[in-house]
C-alpha cells in the first residue's frame, strides 16, 4: 500500500462558528482527495452546537479566534502550515474528490502562485443549480477594476511563499479580505493560472451567508479596496468585463430555468449567483 505522504500535500483551513449540521460534508470532501496528504486546521469561534465533537469525530485539529473576522480565524490556522500549497474553504462548502490533485499539478506544471478554477452552485440542500466560468488570467485586473473579480475562492488554492509575502489576509476587512489578498497579489506581479475542465469546488447559497445579510458592508470595503488598490477603469477593463459577461450567457440562462423549476415559479436574480458577490464568499460567521 501506497503511503499518502509521498504524494503532493496541502493544508486546508476551515473557519467554524456553530457549523456542526454542514462540517461533515466538507471535511469528507477533504478526506476523500485522491493521491493527496491533506492537512486539515479547523479554527473555531466558540461553537455550541456540537461543531468541535463532529472535528474530534474526524480527529482534526482546531484553534480557537475570537468570534468576529472569519479572516482572523483563517490567519489564525494558515499560520500553523508548513505545506507549500495552502487552501481555505467554508465549512458547507466542498471539493470534488479529485479537485485538489488537478488544481496542484496544474498550478506545479504553470509554476503558478495560485491556481482557480469552475465553481458549481448548489441550493442549500446541496442541490445543483448552475456553475460560470471565471475570466482568463489576463482579464483579472480589468475584471478587478470593474469591481468584479470572478475568482470562486472555494476553487482556489496558493503557494504558502506568497501567503508570506502578502502577509495574509487583511483582518481590516471583514467582509472582502479574500478580494483584497486576490487583488494584492495581481498587483504584486504574482502568477495565476486558471485550471480548465470539469469544476473544481461547490458553493452552498443559502440566506444566512455574510454576503446576503452584509451586503452593502461588503460593497463598502469592496469600494474602499478598488479605491485603494486601482485606478478607475477605462472603457477597455468595461469591454473586458461585458466580454466576460456574454461568455457566460449559457450558465445565466441554466440559473434561470434550474432556478425556477427548483421553486416551481419563473425566479429571477440580480447577480451571477443569487445575490453574492463572486469575488467574496462569506459565510455567516
């Protein structure tokens, strides 16, 4: 029998606040990566509903932060990591089983500092509803300029190297920081490499997400990092962005017609999926 340790290796943290009823499914997600040594950080904010006995059920580890910035918590935990490659994920989200070894030897192959690729959406019962394709790497900045990222997080893995160098995730932010470290590290010339093919991760949309009750918080510090980080786009990064748009017409039209046959009504939403912003993908927490 083959020992997993001398196969590729990842750490994944999960930040964890009263998650007991979705953890398992993402945790199994994790454990069920194929040709992978997967070390897995659960990083709790003072659970009381059985969170950290389903994590001492699957013997994970777990760290405590201070309820308030899930991105504290995800420092809290990548800090610990020594893995080259380095990964965070929501605590009802999952990976495919053979997700991370694509995404890795992908991004070894691209000699790449982060690797993305096609999210799928499902309901909060876990059912399919649709999936969109993420800009090419040449179109982030403009995407970025523009105010939308495109970059699913749940399919997106990085070098612990430019973990270092970006210094983690900016705890000022408590709705947008993942944006905030995608666009930092555009701006730091690092490589990103987009993994074609089959989807990589799902997204559970649900109505207790931080996306859908902080939604105008999260347009603020969204605003504030453009701001910060960019100049106002040019009619180049919005032709950019429109292109992006058309090139996802199919998956728009799939979200209609899945969504309204779910709720047996013709539903219509704003966004690409339901109301969250694509570049950040917040929990309840």
């Amino acid at each position: 029998m083959k020992n997993k340790d001398n196969f590729m290796s990842i750490s994944y943290v999960i930040p964890t606040l009263n998650s007991a009823s979705t953890l398992d499914m993402t945790l199994l997600s994790l454990r069920s990566q194929k040709d992978i040594n997967v070390k897995v950080i659960v990083v709790d904010s003072g659970s009381t509903d059985g969170t950290l006995d389903v994590c001492k059920r699957w013997n994970i580890k777990t760290l405590y932060a201070e309820p308030g910035n899930m991105y504290r918590a995800i420092n809290i935990g990548l800090r610990e990591c020594d893995t080259e490659w380095l990964g965070y994920i929501n605590s009802d989200d999952w990976l495919y089983s053979d997700s991370l070894t694509r995404l890795i030897t992908h991004g070894n192959a691209s000699n790449a500092d982060i690797v993305y690729g096609i999210c799928d959406f499902t309901d909060v019962h876990g059912r399919f509803m649709y999936s969109f394709t993420p800009p090419k790497c040449n179109q982030l900045i403009s995407m970025s300029k523009t105010g939308v990222l495109g970059i699913a997080q749940q399919t997106t893995i990085f070098r612990n190297r430019l973990y270092q160098r970006l210094k983690g995730f900016n705890e000022e932010y408590y709705f947008a920081a993942d944006r905030d470290f995608y666009m930092r590290a555009l701006q730091s010339n690092a490589i990103f490499t987009f993994l074609p093919g089959s989807s990589v991760a799902c997204f559970r949309l649900h109505r207790n997400q931080l996306s859908q009750k902080k939604s105008e918080l999260m347009r603020v510090e969204s605003k504030k990092i453009n701001t910060t980080l960019f100049k106002s786009p040019s009619y180049y990064d919005w032709a950019i962005r429109m292109q992006w748009h058309l090139s996802n017409l199919p998956h728009y039209l799939l979200r209609f017609f899945r969504q309204s046959m779910l709720s047996g009504e013709i539903t219509v939403t704003k966004s690409m999926h339901g109301g969250t912003h694509l570049e950040t993908q917040s929990k309840a927490f």
